[in-house]
C-alpha cells in the first residue's frame, strides 16, 4: 500500500514536476524550479563580451585578421569566378562547343580562375596582416599609419620577386589603396574640419 502512495506521489496528483494532476484532473504543463530565476540578470539592452582584464574594448589587429583573410579569399573567389565564367564563355563560343561539353569547359574557367584570384588575394591578406600585427605590437597602437605602413610593405612583398620596377609599383598600390582607406575612415573628422568656423572659439 505504502508503494502505491509512493507511486501517486511520483506520478499522480502529489507531483509537483508532473505534466498530469490525475484522471480528473486537467493538463499542468511541466515545471522545473531550475527555472525559477530573476530574468533581470539576462541583458536586454546589448550583448556583453569578455574582454582581457586591462585590454581594449575593441578587436585587436590579431582578431581582425582571420576576418579579412577569410573575407579576402570569397571576394577572390566571387570576381575569379566571374571572370572566368565571362572568359570560359568567349572561348567555348569560339570553339562552338555545345552542351555537357560547354558545361565541362565552363566549370572548369570557373574553377580554375576563381581558385588563383582567391589564393592570390588571401596570400595578399596573410601579409598584411601579419605586417598590421606585428607594427600593432611593435607600436604599442593601432591607428592609421600601421595601415599605411602594413599596405605599402605588403605591395612591396609581394612583387620583391618580378623585378624592382613591379615592386615599386607594387608598393605604390598599397600606398596609395591605404591613403585612400585612412581619408574613408576618418571621413567625419574631416567633415567637422571643413565646417570649423574659427569665430566660435
């Protein structure tokens, strides 16, 4: 009898946690007290992130860099990809080739000139990176001449094997894309330069 009692307990209306209060009795839906919490500990407003004690606020060089290297090789994989669909199609319309054959030829422009342009521009991304990372240790900072420095070393880099005239060029690039990036970048300041009215002082 004694088990009985104990069996109504576990599973009838004696139950706290069951999702039944009996034969008569109306569903009751399943209730933890694991879950009985203060909801004003979750944060509503914005997420929370954990930083290092005494770090920045914000991602390092280090951090960004898996980003711009993945981001780099799918944009060179997206324009490889394009340009070798554009190319595969002149060349299979001048060989006059049709159907599984054109559809070979054209996969195969796709994938071979997406593959180069992608390893083409994540090699450009690993160097840059690992130029920003290291002058962002080096410095102790992370501002805009890191970037310069980082761009024009990278053209530098990468074209030391084609001659000194390319590698001048190469370097040019970079300096002159980074230039452009840092004006970007600090758009509104010189925004709220150009509006400086010195009879305000």
């Amino acid at each position: 009898m004694s088990s009985l009692n104990e069996s109504n307990d576990i599973y009838g209306e004696n139950n706290s946690y069951g999702s039944s209060s009996g034969l008569s009795g109306q569903f009751r839906p399943f209730s933890s007290p694991y879950l009985n919490f203060d909801p004003g500990y979750i944060p509503q407003a914005q997420p929370e992130f954990i930083f290092l004690d005494g770090g920045s606020k914000q991602r390092g060089r280090f951090e960004l860099a898996f980003g711009q290297i993945g981001g780099s090789c799918m944009i060179g994989a997206a324009l490889g990809g394009a340009s070798g669909f554009y190319n595969g199609l002149k060349a299979t319309t001048l060989a006059g080739q049709t159907g599984k054959l054109r559809r070979t030829q054209l996969i195969n422009h796709i994938m071979k000139k997406g593959s180069a342009t992608a390893n083409t521009f994540g090699s450009v991304a690993v160097i840059y990176s690992a130029f920003g990372v290291f002058l962002s240790w080096a410095r102790g900072t992370d501002d805009d001449l890191n970037t310069i420095t980082a761009a024009t070393a990278t053209g530098l880099l990468y074209k030391s094997t084609a001659g000194l005239k390319r590698c001048g060029m190469g370097g040019a690039i970079g300096l002159g894309a980074s230039i452009l990036y840092a004006f970007w970048n600090n758009k509104d300041r010189l925004s709220d330069l150009g509006h400086y009215n010195p009879a305000h002082r």
